[in-house]
C-alpha cells in the first residue's frame, strides 16, 4: 500500500505534459461551479502514477494491458492510498481516499522489459 | 466522420516530459527510452476531432490499453481514433451518454498499442456534432 500526496503543482505539471487544460483540473472558480472545493486530479494523471509507482519497484516490467475504472474524482491537497494486490497473471490496483472511499479501480498485466 | 487518423513521431524528449509529470521511472530497451504505458491517451491532443465539443465537460469512465510491443523512442506511429459506439442511459444524475473512443497506434504496419477510452456526458443529448453510423 502507497500513499501519494496530490498537490495543485502536480496537476499543473500534468496538465502541462499532457496538454490536458480543462479548467477544473486547474482553476479554483471552475471547480467551485462543478461543485468542488478545490480544482480536481485528472483521472489519467492518477492512472498514469499508479503504473509508477509499481514500476518504480518493478523496474524489469512493462506493463502490456491496464484497464481502469474512474469512480469519483479527488480534490487537490488529498491523499491517494494505492493498494495493489498480486495474483498470477495480474496486479489489482485500488486508489481510496483516506476515508476509505474507492476513487479508481482497476488492474494489469506485465511482461519482462 | 467518425474516426480521424494522425501520424505521431515518438521523441525520446516527449516520452520523457510525459514520464516526469507522472513520476515513472525511466525504463530502456535496446537503448530506447518506453512511453509509460498510459502515454497514449495524450495523444489525443494531436487530433481533430471533429464529433466532440472543445470545452465540453465530459467524465472519463473507464480506459484501457492493451500492448503487442512497447512504445519506444524514435518509433513513428500512425494512429487511429475513432467512435465506435454512443449509448444513452438514465442515470441518477440524468440523462447519461456513453461514448466509447478506439485510438490504435501501428508502426511500420505492425500494430503496437490499441486503447479504448470511455467519456460520458451527463444531461441531455445537445450535441449536434455527434455523427453516429
């Protein structure tokens, strides 16, 4: 189990990367109108860390199929708990809030780079 | 026009801008830098598209990818993305619609990567620029 702390600056960063600029990933009165306290993650930067951070630990491993579920979204200034559980063929991947509530969900298979 | 096509050439500077913003670690093979395997759905950002609104809020549902090789630095990649269903449901928040997006990236014919992407919208079906068939 991860815990990753989500700040306005990585979502900046990402956004950047990706060129994904939808306002309520980054601007404060976007997200208020959506009815968020704070600006939200974009769901792939959350995907995208999940794959680091196991392959930060996996570093002879590419992934070769990933799937992924987007169930709520996550506030800047939040924790993301990443739980992977490993079976034969497939990690699972869940990221929860600290309350406990599933924000993604989803798994993938691996092969040796 | 339901899908568009777009050739991407993969630069070792790309990969890894890509690969910093998410904290992927960097991965090699045959001296190549791989895209982390979540690369492809920026990609999207080099396509018209003609059946979607700029600006348009839409919730990603689900996304997946599914590899026969890596992506790797100095590949050449001509890509595909197309709309391959809408589907209406009623929801708790209203009226949903499911739009189900295949992107398939081939280099030198052979293909790489194939990612099938959901994006919903929730509300009525004002959209015009939706082409369905």
């Amino acid at each position: 189990m991860m815990r990753k702390y989500i700040t306005a600056e990585a979502i900046r960063q990402y956004a950047a990367a990706s060129q994904d600029l939808a306002a309520i990933h980054l601007d404060e009165d976007a997200a208020a109108e959506a009815g968020f306290k704070r600006p939200i993650a974009h769901g792939m930067y959350l995907m995208g860390l999940a794959q680091s951070l196991y392959i930060e630990a996996h570093q002879a491993q590419w992934i070769t199929q990933y799937d992924m579920k987007f169930h709520k979204p996550i506030e800047v200034d939040n924790v993301v708990i990443f739980d992977f559980s490993e079976d034969d063929c497939m990690v699972k991947v869940t990221l929860t809030t600290e309350a406990g509530d599933v924000i993604a969900s989803g798994a993938f298979s691996v092969k040796e780079v | 026009m339901n899908s568009v096509r777009h050739q991407i050439l993969m630069t070792a500077e790309w990969i890894s801008d890509y690969a910093q913003s998410i904290e992927a670690p960097v991965q090699t093979t045959n001296g190549n830098l791989i895209a982390p395997s979540t690369m492809p759905i920026i990609f999207w950002q080099a396509f018209e598209i003609p059946w979607l609104s700029k600006g348009e809020p839409l919730l990603h549902g689900t996304q997946k990818f599914s590899y026969q090789a890596p992506i790797t630095a100095g590949m050449t990649l001509d890509c595909e993305l197309a709309l391959t269903s809408k589907v209406q449901k009623d929801g708790r928040q209203g009226k949903l619609t499911f739009y189900t997006h295949t992107l398939v990236c081939k280099c030198e014919d052979e293909l790489i990567v194939t990612a099938e992407t959901v994006l919903i919208r929730v509300g009525d079906d004002h959209d015009e620029k939706i082409h369905n068939g």
